[in-house]
C-alpha cells in the first residue's frame, strides 16, 4: 500500500494507449518503457528475423486463416476468464501482469483471443501472430515483450475420423527427415476430458502432434533434431504437452499446446466440433535458426544487427564485438511483509528495466540473509549494464544506479545499505 500510494502520485489519470484512453486506477503497473514497445511490430517489418519464422510457419499451415494485427489491450475477462483460468490463479498477479487498469491488461499469451477468434469465424483453422508481455526476470533469453503465435484447428465430430486420417496421410508423406521424437501418453494427471471419448481425443491429439512435428522438422530440415513430448497443464486444453527441443544439450521448451476445454468451444458456437491449440515462444525458436545469441537483438535498431538478414531468408547472425560490461551492487533492507504486500523480485527487476531499459542486461539476486533479531530481510542484487551498440562510461552507469537505488527506496520502500 505504501508502495502504491506512492505511485499514484506520480500517476496520469488516464493512460493513451494506440489512440484510445484508459483511466488509471490502484491495479495500473504498465510503464511507459513498455508501452513504447507497442507501436515497434517487429513481427510486421520486412527482412526482420521474427518476420521471416512467421511467415515460414504460415506457410506450412496454409489452409489456415492468418491473423497478425490484433490490439494488445486485451480485457481480463479476454486474457483469463474466457480460458477459464480460477480467480486465484498467480498469472493473474500484478506481479506477473502488466495492468492497464483492473480490468484491461496487455496481453499475456496470444490465447486471449482464442473465444473472440473462435465466435466470429467461419473458418476451421487459425494462425494468430502477436507481441505478448509479462513482468518477468532479467537475462538473456527473457523480455518483457516477446512474440507468440498461436493455432487453432476444430473438427466437426461427426466425420472425425475420415477428415482426420485423410489429413494425416498428406502430412506425413510431405515431412521431411527423420527426426528423433520421444513421445509420452496421456495419464491420470493429464486426463481426457469427460465429454470425449477415448478415439476423439486420440484422433485429435494424433493430428496435434503430427502437425507440430511436421512443423518443427520443416524448419529446422536437421536429421539430428531430437523433440520430445512433456506432460503440461493449462486451463484451457486437457490433455495438454510442451514440445522441447535439445539445444547446445539442453532441452529447451518451444510451445505449449493440447486438445481445446470443450467449454470453450461450446461457448463460441462450436459444440458440435473438437478441436486443438497451441502457442509457441517466436524468439525461442529464432534464437536457434538465426544463432541470436541474447533476446535483446531483436529491439536493436543498431544496422550492424538489421542489415544481416533478408526478407524470408533464414542466415545465421554473425556477432558484432560485445561492449564491455559494468556492474553495479545494490543492498537494501526489504520493508516488512504484511499479508497482500509480499516482496517480489519481479517488482525491483521492473525498476531496473524502467530505468535502464535495454542497458540492463542481467540482475540476479546474489545474496539474502534475515536479520537474526529485527527478523527483516537484506537482498543484493548484482546488474550487469552492457550496451549492445557501444562502450558505456562508468559515470553515466553511476548515475543510472543512483536513479536505481532512488527509485527502489521511494517506490518499494526498502532501506538503502
Ligand atoms: C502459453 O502462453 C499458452 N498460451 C500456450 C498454449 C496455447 C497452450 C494454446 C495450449 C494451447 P507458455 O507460457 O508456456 O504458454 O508460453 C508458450 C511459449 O512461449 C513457450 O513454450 C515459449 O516458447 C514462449 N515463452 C514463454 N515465456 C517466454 C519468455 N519469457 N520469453 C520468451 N519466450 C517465452
Ligand atoms: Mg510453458
């Protein structure tokens, strides 16, 4: 509360958002770092990275219906009720999500257009391209803002198995090299839902999983991609997966994806079909096709990272010399938890990136100990400023933590060591 009285100090009663105005209220976190993203539409220009994996991905779903400019500003009952998200859901925090207002947000995933998509269409598959944004950790492969797209695909349930397995057949005599796929079965924890039955749900998952196969293998055209299938959770499927690919022998997870809550599709006019979905992270899977080594490439504006790529061509990104780094130390005394009032780190990283937008490259939390008598906890965070377009000066990285250590104080209320 402290927190917060504070900040609507400095608040505008309303915030102007792609021509439209918004009133301000307790719930609002959205700064202007983040809001001068929304106009860059970096999934839109031309010979971007992004771009090229976009419009590669549509055209291996070509029969699908593609979308890629919807507004950001989605409604909480868009972004979380629809997808029948419980009101006690931590996706739904401040902590996690950047508020408008109590009920507008910016668009976590681009599933929050899954119902509007869903009432409004004639169509029976769909691809949904957009900039999603979380309040999230600071380091190289995590960004306030990132691209998803997203795909639909319903069936009627009548003539489920004919129009399956004719499509089926198409798709896997057109997959390209074999590929090793691990594969797990639905379980007790990841349940078909009731309203299904065990063929429908098998169909569909089958063709859930042969599309994102044939998908991922024709990207990447590399024999030696190893995928596998995990077991996941989301309100909105069941069951539900998370595809992974081994990269640089680590397993890094791509999208998320399972057979649509049939509520969903019973509420947009769709009750006599069954259908699938999946969201997959763009930068994830560019980072590996490109070699983009840190996230924040692809807001550069820097012609040394732009000039390297051609419209629809997939090139691997030659590194430009890494400037040096600086880093910076900052310890405070956390304020006291009260119930409601939990310190997040997410709260001390948005400072940061507020601050020093893409200069931040990492802050991590290096030490923690509580006071053995008062009980009150001190934190150290370590940040690693580097620009990725020159060399920074030691003062004005000294200014910008003092601009830290402020703000962190007034907004946070924590007690500066
Ligand atoms: C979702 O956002 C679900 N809406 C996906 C989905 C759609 C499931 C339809 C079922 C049906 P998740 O939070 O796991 O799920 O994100 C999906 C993908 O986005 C991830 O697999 C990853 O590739 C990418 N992603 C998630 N968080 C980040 C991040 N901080 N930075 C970059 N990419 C991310
Ligand atoms: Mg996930």
């Amino acid at each position: 509360a402290a927190a917060e009285a504070k900040n609507s100090t400095s608040q505008s009663p309303t915030l102007e958002i792609l021509g439209q105005s918004y009133p301000t209220d307790t719930h609002t976190n959205t700064t202007p770092t983040i809001l001068s993203k929304l106009s860059r539409n970096l999934h839109l220009q031309p010979s971007h990275p992004l771009n090229t994996l976009k419009r590669r991905i549509e055209s291996h779903f070509s029969t699908f219906t593609h979308l890629d400019n919807l507004n950001p500003v989605v409604t909480t009952t868009q972004n979380f009720d629809d997808l029948l998200f419980e009101p006690s859901h931590p996706g739904r925090s401040k902590t996690d999500t950047y508020y408008i207002n109590s009920s507008h947000v910016l668009r976590t995933h681009t599933s929050a257009h899954q119902s509007d998509v869903l009432r409004n269409g004639k169509s029976n598959g769909y691809l949904l391209t957009a900039d999603v944004y979380r309040r999230d950790e600071i380091d190289v492969s995590h960004y306030p803002v990132f691209h998803q797209m997203e795909g639909i695909r319903i069936f009627p349930r009548s003539n489920l198995s004919a129009e399956i397995s004719s499509d089926l057949s198409t798709l896997t005599s057109s997959a390209p090299s074999p590929t090793s796929i691990t594969d797990i079965p639905t379980s007790d924890t990841n349940p078909i839902q009731s309203v299904h039955t065990k063929s429908e749900a098998d169909l569909v998952t089958k063709h859930l999983k042969t599309s994102l196969e044939s998908m991922v293998k024709s990207l990447f055209r590399d024999e030696t991609l190893q995928i596998r299938w995990i077991e996941a959770y989301f309100p909105f499927t069941s069951p539900s997966w998370e595809m992974e690919i081994l990269y640089q022998d680590k397993w890094l997870e791509i999208l998320g994806c399972g057979v649509v809550q049939q509520q969903i599709l019973d509420s947009t006019g769709h009750a006599d079909k069954v259908g699938w979905a999946f969201g997959l992270g763009l930068e994830r899977i560019a980072m590996v096709l490109f070699d983009i080594p840190d996230i924040r490439l692809f807001w550069s504006e820097d012609k040394r990272f732009l000039s390297q790529f051609r419209e629809g061509e997939v090139t691997t990104f030659k590194p430009f010399s890494k400037y040096p780094a600086c880093y910076k130390d900052i310890s405070f005394w956390c304020p006291a938890e009260k119930e409601g009032e939990k310190w997040h780190d997410n709260d001390f990283a948005e400072i940061v990136r507020d601050v020093a937008g893409d200069l931040a490259e990492n802050v991590r939390l290096i030490d923690q100990f509580t006071h053995p008598k008062k009980g009150t906890v001190s934190r150290c965070f370590r940040i690693n400023y580097r620009s990725m377009e020159r060399t920074v000066t030691n003062e004005e990285i000294d200014r910008i933590q003092d601009e830290v250590r402020r703000i962190s104080a007034e907004k946070l209320g924590v007690t500066l060591r």
